[in-house]
C-alpha cells in the first residue's frame, strides 16, 4: 500500500514529511514523500535555510511519478504545509485531477495555517482552504484555531464548530486542541466528527515547559495511516491519542526538544494497538 505525503520536509528535526514519512513507514506502508519546502530545521529555532519547491516543478513532480505508475496504485494521500497560495491551487488541481480516475481515493487534508490565535501563512491560502479543500477532503485534521478559521466566524463551541464545517462542505474532520473550546475537559482534546457521530476523546496531558514541534504532523499521518471508511472514528482517535501519549511522555522522559519518533517507535505503535487497555491514557470518550 502506497501513501502519497505533500508537506515540509527539514534536514534535522521532526515536522511535515519528516514525521509523516517515518510514521507510515513504520505502519507498513510505502511513502512517497514530496517536499512542499525544504529547510534545514523547522522555524522554531533561531534561523532556518532553506527554500520553496515551485509550483511548477510540484506539478513535474506528479507527472513523473504518474509516469512511473505511482500515481495509480495509491492508497491514500495526505497534505499538510503549504509555502505558498500558488503551491496549494496546484496540489489541489493536480489531486481533483487525480480523484476524477480514483473516486474512491482518500485525501487527508491537514490544514496548516497557524496556531494559539496567530496566522502565519498568506490569506489567499485560507480562501483555498475554504473554498477548494472540501471538494477534496475525505478528512481534515486542523487545530481548533485552524478549524475555527476555516468556519470562517467565530463559532460558541464544538457543535456549532461542527455544524459550520459540515455546512461549507467538509464532511469529516479530527480536531486538536478541542479542549480550549471544552472547558470541562481536565487533560487535553481532540474533537471528531463525521456523518454518523460527533465525539471528543479526551486524553492524558503530558507538561511540557515548550512542546516539541511536529505533533499536528504526526496525528495527521497516523489519521492517514488508520484511514478506513465504515469503521469507528471515534475508535481510530483513541488509538491515535494513545500512540500521542505515549510519544510525548517518552518524548519529556529522554528531555529531548524534538519529538522522540524513532526511540519511542515500539511505545507508540503498541499504544495504537492498546488504546482500550492502557488505563489514564485516555479518559473519557463522550458524544460531542
């Protein structure tokens, strides 16, 4: 099974293409990572070289893997960061494209624009999210800020926050950070929804005095990598905060500043498996 993964990718660290890569890899499937920018770190430090891949050569990109087969043998794809509104209408005009043959084909759809209130990409990219994204996405996995932003209105809470998405055409979505508009939840949220159901999976925090960067990323992939129509995502989201929880505290226990991905990998992805049995972890799943 093959995965196409459109994101960031950086030399040192764990963000974008650098997680998702490494993640599905080690969930069994083969990855086609293809590079939105590459950087030398992510922008949580100091300084960071690197530069964005053009639109252009993006669509090279696609048409040699089509010409190599890959394209027709996907089993999902998923995106994340996008450098610019220009890379984005080309990824998306590429993946419609690539929808009219495989109707069935899932996108998972990570919608990367900023976090805790601030915007930190351009606002042309927020109107393509808005306006090309729904038509594609099978899933999106944004923040509560980037959610709220793609509502387009500042929504009462998670029902309306729903509600809103739904309306605007995105029929599914997995939603981190849901216990800024929970206030009852203790640890912390993430909020699901689709046709059948909505529910908020809380699960246990883990304190950081600065949180490792890439765990948007790393729940995108595994959202990715779980992908399956027909089964329970409440269930898959458990799964998911599970693998998180175990990832974080192994994360703060080896006091690295970057996510532990490979020395945790035998924790998480036996928490993927556990989800029901690992008691603390998470604690309560409730219809939303």
């Amino acid at each position: 099974m093959t995965i196409l993964t459109i994101s960031s990718q950086v030399l040192f660290g764990h963000v974008g293409n650098s997680v998702a890569d490494f993640a599905l890899r080690r969930l069994g499937f083969e990855v086609v990572a293809v590079p939105t920018v590459i950087l030398s770190n992510h922008k949580g430090y100091p300084d960071a070289v690197g530069e964005a891949t053009p639109p252009a050569l993006l669509r090279d990109h696609f048409e040699a893997l089509g010409r190599r087969g890959v394209l027709d043998r996907l089993s999902a794809v998923q995106t994340g960061f996008f450098a610019s509104p220009a890379q984005a209408k080309t990824v998306f005009d590429l993946l419609g494209a690539l929808r009219s043959s495989k109707p069935d084909l899932p996108i998972i759809i990570d919608p990367v624009m900023g976090d805790k209130g601030r915007l930190y990409v351009e606002a042309g990219l927020v109107e393509l999210f808005q306006n090309a994204a729904p038509g594609l996405a099978s899933l999106i996995t944004p923040n509560t800020f980037e959610a709220e932003t793609l509502a387009g209105r500042p929504v009462s809470g998670l029902e309306d926050l729903r509600s809103q998405l739904q309306a605007i055409g995105f029929s599914a979505g997995l939603v981190t950070s849901a216990e800024a508009m929970a206030p009852d939840v203790s640890g912390r949220g993430v909020f699901c929804f689709d046709a059948a159901e909505t529910t908020l999976v809380e699960h246990r925090g883990v304190a950081f005095e600065r949180e490792p960067n890439g765990v948007g990323d790393f729940i995108a992939a595994l959202s990715t990598g779980l992908y399956a129509p027909g089964q329970g995502l409440p269930q898959r989201t458990a799964r998911i905060c599970a693998a998180l929880v175990r990832l974080l505290e192994r994360t703060q226990a080896l006091g690295l500043g970057e996510l532990a991905l490979e020395q945790a990998q035998a924790d998480w992805t036996a928490a993927l498996d556990q989800a029901d049995l690992a008691p603390g972890t998470i604690t309560r799943v409730t219809k939303a």
